[in-house]
C-alpha cells in the first residue's frame, strides 16, 4: 500500500497518543457511517492499546447503525449535555472525525472549539478550516473511515485492530462509497476491504444491517417519495424529491428513515444527478448525489451553504420547502454545462 500520509503528520499525532490518556473522538451533525464508523473504530483502537476513549456526537445517530458493536458507549450532546461536558473539558486529546469547519457541528461546536485539549483533524472533504494541532485531510480519499485506516496503518498498529474496529471502519467504506459505486477508483479501498475482512469484518451482514434493512414505515414513506413526489428534469438530466414535515409525519418518521432516498433516482437509466430536500425542524436540509463526475458539490456549495466531494454533497436553506425547490429549479441552467456531451438516453417514458 502506497504510503500517501504526510509522515511529518504521523509522527506528531503518534507523539501526542503516547502524550495523552483521555481521548475524545468526535464528528458532525446528524453523523453517517462514516462519522460513527470512524469514531466509534477509533473508540475501539484505542482501547485496545490502554487509552480512556469516548465518543461524543451533537445528536442521535440513526437506528441503522446500532447494529455496530459498543454503540451504546456514544455519547449523544443534545441528551446529555452535562456528561459531553465534563468528557470534552476532562480531555487530553480530541480527534476531529469526518468535519473539517466547526459549523458541521452546530450546537457541539463551542464546547470542542473551546476545549483546553489538542486537536487532531482526521477528514477527507474539501476546504479544511479548523484550528487543530495535526491535520489529517486527504479529499482524493473514499472515507474517513479509509483514512483511518492508514493512519493506524502508518502508527505501526496495525495489529491492534480487531474485529470490532474492522467492522466499524468497514461500515463507514461502504457507506460512503455507496457499497463501492462511488469516490473508490484507487484499487487501494479494495485492498483495504480485504485487510479489514481478514480482521473479521462481515461485509454482507454490514450490508444488510445499514444498507437493506429498513423498518414497515421507511419503507412506506421511500415508496411515497418515489412514486408520488420524484421530479424529473428531462433536458437537465436531475430529478428532485422534496417531502414535508406533514408528510414525514405521516409516515411515523424517524432519523434514518430516508437514508439513501437521494440514491434511488439515479438508478434511472441516463439520470446525471438526483436532489433531496426535507423540512427538518430548523431548517429544509439537502442531498446531492450524481454519476459521472457531474459536480453536485457546486450545486449544494452555491446554493445551499454546503458542499462535500464531487458526486455526493449536502447543504441547508433557511426558508420554506418551496422556496427550496424554486431556488433549485431557476438555477438549473447554470449546471448544464457539466453534463457529459455523451451519455445515454433518458429512460423516462411518462411523468
């Protein structure tokens, strides 16, 4: 495996693990795979050298993870505010999972920003603008999760990984590659993948727990959302699926219930790109997904305050859901000039 980490990096963070005792790992808001996976693979890693890990999360990761082993031991800010507290400001040592701007953590963000402790960045999304003793930021990588990896790797323990971690660090690749569809050209991810299952990773039951499985009502609700609310924009080559809170609603909706919702639309023969936007109770959040290296994150960096890697982006608009999706929609002209000149046709037959 290509040694690709700044090995001035390495040592540094090497250096401050031998430093320090009470570790805290934490992420961004409204955590994936791969921030829980990171995270909570760190959790265990550490562990098992003799540290005082613990993971701190703004908010309740979705049910679709629980399966991972030791979720319970995450510590959730927005429930126990007092205990994360005590966690952070007790800290030797906090490392940055999956976020590279303090703002990707909302209400958490004052609290680690303001912490006494010494800050390590582990991250592979674009801009990186957080003050952090050591950086760790690789956008050309798959995941977090993949970085990780290497880190471990590269710190000489390696052997310290055990199933726990493995199945942990394997979660948050398959997520974030969209179970290896997306962000894994470099043949490396597939070597990292063996690496991980020779640790005891399970990667069909990996799948089946956060990918597949779904409860009666998401179910119900991803079948609304396809039939009754897809969008599509035949000469753009997008689609759009937007769903209100009164609809969430009346689908008993729950946080994960529309994981990978984005996704269906692509599987569209000739669809480019595919949009999601849900009222949450703050604000409308928004999904991007796309194929062909059509760049999505310019879509959610210039009109929705975000942005992420080239096919899969988020972002947030304070408004209505209608003023959302109009926002979109008058915009859409400015994006046609990445689509590829060749592809194939658009298999819309009615809308």
């Amino acid at each position: 495996m290509n040694k690709v980490l700044n090995p001035t990096s390495v040592k540094e963070f090497s250096t401050l693990l031998e430093q320090s005792e009470k570790i805290v790992l934490t992420c961004h808001v409204h955590p994936d795979g791969d921030a829980i996976g990171s995270t909570l693979g760190l959790w265990h890693l550490l562990k098992s050298i003799g540290k005082q890990p613990s993971v701190v999360v703004p908010d309740v990761p979705p049910r679709s993870l629980r399966f991972l082993p030791d979720f319970n031991e995450i510590a959730v800010y927005t429930r126990h505010d007092p205990y994360c507290s005590r966690l952070v400001e007790e800290s030797d040592l906090i490392l940055c999972c999956d976020f590279n701007k303090p703002s990707r953590q909302d209400h958490l963000a004052p609290l680690i920003q303001g912490a006494s402790a010494r800050k390590v960045l582990i991250d592979h999304h674009e801009g990186p603008d957080i003050d952090c003793a050591v950086e760790f930021s690789y956008p050309e990588m798959s995941s977090t999760c993949e970085l990780v990896f290497r880190i471990i790797a590269a710190c000489g323990l390696y052997s310290d990984i055990d199933r726990n971690c493995a199945t942990c660090l394997l979660t948050g690749l398959i997520t974030d590659t969209q179970n290896f569809t997306v962000n894994c050209k470099n043949p490396e991810v597939y070597e990292i993948l063996t690496r991980l299952m020779e640790k005891g990773a399970e990667k069909g039951k990996i799948i089946e727990e956060c990918v597949k499985a779904c409860s009666y009502d998401s179910l119900r609700l991803k079948a609304y959302a396809v039939c009754d609310k897809l969008e599509i924009f035949t000469e753009h080559r997008g689609c759009l699926i937007t769903l209100s809170k009164e609809e969430l609603d009346r689908f008993n909706y729950e946080k994960g219930d529309t994981e990978g919702l984005v996704n269906e639309a692509l599987n569209i023969r000739g669809m480019v790109y595919s949009i999601f936007m849900r009222e949450d109770p703050d604000c409308i959040k928004v999904s991007a997904r796309s194929k062909v290296n059509f760049p999505v994150s310019r879509i959610c960096s210039e009109l929705f305050n975000g942005g992420g890697h080239l096919q899969a982006s988020g972002g947030e608009f304070h408004g209505t859901l209608e003023e959302c999706r109009e926002l979109l929609i008058k915009n859409l002209d400015r994006y046609d000039r990445y689509l590829p000149k060749r592809f194939e046709k658009l298999d819309v037959r009615q809308q």
